[in-house]
C-alpha cells in the first residue's frame, strides 16, 4: 500500500453470501450484438449472513435467483449480474443484486466455459459490487451502503457454489 495517501474509503467486512448453481439449468443465450457471449445460471439456493461483529447480525436463505452472465467478446473478462431473493430467519425479504468482473485465468475460463475439468476459481479473481433492498427497517444499512466483494467459486461434489464475501465502504476523513 502507498502510505501518506488521504482521503481514500475504507473497508468494513459484512456479509458474507453464496450462491449454489444449478448446473444443470443453464441456458445459453449466445452471442450479443457487441461480440459478448450470453449465458443464464440458474441459482435456487443459498445464504446471505452477517459477519460475527457485525450489527444487526443476520442470516438469511436465497429463495430464488439468476445470473445473467456475460463473456466479453475477446474473452478475458467475465461479468456477473446476479439477481436474487432471500428470507432472513425472521421472514423478511431481502432482494440482492451484485455486479461483479472476472478475469478469466486458467482456472476461471474452465468453469464459466463449464469444462468437464473445471476446478474452483480462488478469491482473486473475481470482484464484485452488491446492492441490497430489504424489506426490514433493522437492515437498512445494506440498503443506505455501498458493499464491494472478493469471490471465490467453488466446485465440489455438490456442484457450484459462488462465495463472496462483502465489506461496506466507509467514508473518512482527508486529514
């Protein structure tokens, strides 16, 4: 990191999510007008939950949702656009949208080309951004902050599971 630099936001850690593909409910679309490849992942389950230290703490189950994924023309970058729906242990709704890039590596470029071999992606590789809008009043916050994230996808004898964990952005001061 470059010290005596001011001004810039800092990282406060939240929430981390994942996100089960249902592989086997993929629906390509194929190629956009732009050159970009065009693809729907289907992803039906998972969790939303608070990181310990974080206020209100929370967890809730993904009840639905997609992506709608996009493969740059050239193929070195990925791009994510989930949209979900989930229930917090007390009934509430939570819609959850996150934009995310990938840069496709070795292993990135096997399993979003769904390659018989492919392999989980490490964190590093994919960054993302999140929006939330919640349907109760004590989880505002997600609703009145910006989260960015760092995702990992991992392949296991369960399938696809897309794990990001999300941090809020915290303004500071210049001084």
């Amino acid at each position: 990191m470059t010290s005596g630099l001011k001004g810039f936001a800092a990282l406060k850690p939240a929430v981390i999510s994942k996100v089960n593909v249902d592989v086997t409910k993929i629906h390509p679309f194929g190629a956009a007008h732009n050159g970009s490849r065009l693809t729907h992942f289907e992803c039906p389950t998972g969790s939303i939950e608070s990181v310990p230290g974080f206020e209100p703490a929370f967890k809730a189950d993904i009840t639905f949702g997609g992506d709608w994924f996009s493969m740059d023309a050239d193929g070195e970058h990925g791009r994510v656009d989930f949209r979900g729906i989930a229930r917090t242990e007390d009934g509430n709704e939570i819609d959850v949208r996150v934009f995310g890039i990938v840069k496709m590596g070795p292993e990135a470029s096997k399993l979003f080309n769904l390659q018989p071999d492919m392999a989980t992606v490490p964190f590093g590789w994919i960054t993302a951004k999140a929006e939330y809008i919640v349907s109760d009043p004590k989880l505002k916050v997600l609703e009145n902050s910006i989260l960015v994230g760092n995702a990992s996808a991992i392949v296991d004898a369960n399938g696809v599971t897309i794990e990001n964990r999300q941090s809020i952005v915290v303004a500071t001061t210049a001084e």
